[in-house]
C-alpha cells in the first residue's frame, strides 16, 4: 500500500483519463475497417492502408514528439495532443469521404505519438525507481478496462455502420484535457519535466548508436506486426470468413474478452516475469502471438477463439507490461522523452500489418486463413532472432551494468 500512497497527484489523473480516452477510442477506431468495407466499398488492403496509416504517421512525428517533450516540457505537448484529439474524432463523425478518413487518421497518429512518450516519461520522472513497474502496469491496466466496456458500446451504438459514435471520444477527450490542464496548473512543481540541451540530431544517434536499443526495437517491431492483426485482419477476415456467422459482432466479443483476460492475468504474469529480466518477458510474448495467429488456421470454433484470445493476451501481456521498463531502465534521465518517442518506430508494425493482412486476404481470399494466418505469424516469429540476440548483449553487460538484468 506504500507504493500505492507514493503514486502522484498528476499520475493518478493520467491514469483515470487513459481509462475513458482508451474506452471511447475502442468504441470506434477497431469497426472503422468494417465500416469502411461494409458501408464505404473499400476493398480489404485498401481499409487495412486507412488504419495503417495512424502508425505511419506515429513513426514519423513520434521521435519528434518524445525529443520535444523533453525540450518544451511534458505538460504542453499533453495538452496539445488531447486537445488534438477533440479536433479528431469529431472529423471522424462528421466524415463522409474516405479521403477524410485517411486525414483524420494520420492526425490520430501524430496525437499519439505526441501523448505517448511525453506521457511515458512525466510518469517516470514523477516516479521513484521502486514504483515504475506498478506505475506502468496500472497505466496499462487503465487502458484494458477501457477496451472492456468500448467495445460492446461500440456495438450498441453501432459503430460498424456509422460515424455517430465518433463523437463520444471527442467529448470524452476534451473533458480530459480540461482535468489535465487543471491538474497541471495546481502541482506545477511536481510534473518533473526535464529539458535537455541536445539538438534533434543528436538525439537521434544517440538512440541510432545504441546497439541494444536498435536490436530490439527490431524484434519489438516484428512483434507488434503479429499484435496489430487484432485490431486489423481479425476483424476483415471475421467480417468475411463464411466459416463464422456473425462476424462483427462475435469481433466486439473478442475485443472484451481481450481485455478482460488482461485484467486478470496482467498482475499475476507481471508478479513471475519481473524476476527475470525485460527482454526475456517480450520474447515470450512473441511466441505466444504468433502462436494464436497459427491457431487462427486450423479451426474457427468458438472454444478455439477463445483459445487464440487467451493465448494472444498472455502475449501481449508479456510484450507490453515489460516493454516501458526495458526503455526506462536503458535510457539516460535526461532523454526519457526521446527513448519512449524512439520506441514509437515501433508503429512500423503496426503500419505494415494491417496492410499486409488486407493483402492476404485479398489474395488468398476469406475461405483459406490457413495460408493467411500462416503467413502473419511466420511473419512475425521473425523478431525472435533479433530478441535473442538483444537478450544475450544484455546477459554479456549484466556485469558492468546490472540494472539492465535485474529482477524487481
């Protein structure tokens, strides 16, 4: 409980806020390729490139957006990132285009990688050492109990065949950015920013130069290839397979199930794995997702949906509780921000997996997810390799700096 009265003020308020922004985003976001395909007539890769296109943004602005907020101060870029948002989603329910989809996408990822690493970091430096990990997971925890409830909303309200929902979000964000902003302005002295004097060049290879950091960003990459087809390819394909009836509707299921399975396990996992070192965690979780992705090709079952869910979360468990705390413990105070926002490349997964799924099932057609799911998950089994190798640079420099390896 000690830990628990340690967390601060501004913390807790990320932490309450990322609840309702992750529910009102889940509410909406996860239909929009089956309402694209459905209502709009976009072919499958074509919607996948509409939802990739948020990553591909997020790659772009999200080392920018950590390097200024370690050089403008975390408060401002939050703020600007939720405020953008606001702007967002209510272009997203007043659209009617699909080239405003695609604008107003590409705008949702650079929020993101605005209010990503500023927000990773301000909880860092507000953080003492021993609380990260429960600050992270509680942060993570937050976002899981939003994509609980999201979901089913967005199936109430309809989100796979209108635009409507979209104005949840907008509202919903622009409550938070009020409470943030007010936060803010009554613990100024305790929000912790760190301002560096290096140039965006510089901050650049330094992370470029860090051989560990780059390895595993790569692998982290492949993984979350294998982990974006969750929100991209299963519901395309579930849409479209005529080995499932009900597609859509048994997607929004599997979106809660998703989520509910993190809430329950999330601690427990995190109890085990944080006696061994971060990267042991995220190469787990790599198998476990391309495991289910396999899964996906032998039977469509309801108990062996439920399998490929439970499956998948423990994997993205493993890869997401641990991955913050890998880059919080390599990189240098100062450069929190720039660390966390370098860590967005890792979006490029989750650019060319939805756009690779869309192909797949464009080219090998809804009737055969043997060929499909096969090829994703080989796919993304390709960043274990790379894991393994960032692993045993952190087992060879465990001696001169044990931070790197030890448990919590």
């Amino acid at each position: 409980m000690k830990k628990w009265r340690e967390i601060h003020p501004t913390s807790w308020t990320i932490i309450i806020g990322t609840i309702f922004g992750r529910m009102s985003t889940s509410m909406s976001i996860p239909f929009l390729a089956i309402y694209l395909t459905a209502e709009k007539g976009a072919s499958a890769s074509f919607a996948g490139l509409v939802i990739a296109v948020s990553s591909l943004v997020g790659i772009l602005a999200s080392f920018y957006g950590g390097y200024i907020s370690d050089k403008l101060g975390r408060e401002k870029v939050m703020l600007a990132a939720i405020f953008g948002w606001t702007f967002v989603f209510a272009g997203f329910a007043l659209a009617s285009h699909i080239w405003v989809f695609i604008v107003m996408n590409a705008l949702n990822g650079l929020c993101k990688a605005l209010f990503e690493p500023s927000s990773k970091a301000l909880l860092s430096a507000m953080t003492k050492e021993e609380t990260r990990l429960l600050v992270f997971n509680l942060r993570y925890t937050a976002i899981n109990i939003g994509v609980v409830f999201g979901p089913l909303l967005g199936l109430y309200l309809g989100s796979s065949h209108s635009t409507a929902p979209f104005l949840a979000p907008a509202v919903i964000y622009a409550l938070y950015g009020l409470m943030l902003f007010i936060q803010f302005k009554k613990h100024p002295a305790g929000t912790g920013a760190r301002v560096n004097g290096i140039t965006v060049r510089e901050a650049f290879f330094t992370a470029k130069n860090d051989r560990l950091f780059t390895i595993a960003l790569a692998g982290i990459i492949l993984s979350a290839f294998g982990y974006s087809q969750l929100s991209s390819t299963f519901p395309q394909y579930m849409a479209e397979s005529p080995f499932i009836e009900n597609g859509a509707k048994l997607f929004g299921y599997m979106l809660t199930l998703n989520a509910v399975v993190v809430l329950v396990t999330q601690y427990p996992i995190v109890h085990v794995a944080k006696r061994f070192p971060p990267l042991f965690s995220i190469m787990l979780g790599n198998v476990m997702i391309s495991a289910s992705l396999l899964i996906f090709t032998i039977s469509h079952s309801l108990s062996s949906l439920v399998v490929i869910v439970i499956l998948f979360t423990v994997g993205e468990v493993l890869l997401f509780s641990m991955m913050d705390l890998f880059v919080d413990r390599i990189a240098k105070p100062d450069m929190k921000g720039t660390y966390f926002g370098a860590m967005g490349f890792s979006q490029l997964g989750n650019v060319i997996g939805p756009w690779a799924g869309g192909v797949c099932i464009d080219l090998f057609g809804p009737d055969r997810p043997s060929l499909i799911f096969s090829v994703l998950a080989g796919v993304t089994l390709l960043g274990m390799p790379l894991l393994a190798l960032a692993y045993r640079q952190v087992r060879t420099a465990a001696h001169s700096t044990p931070e790197m390896e030890k448990p919590l």
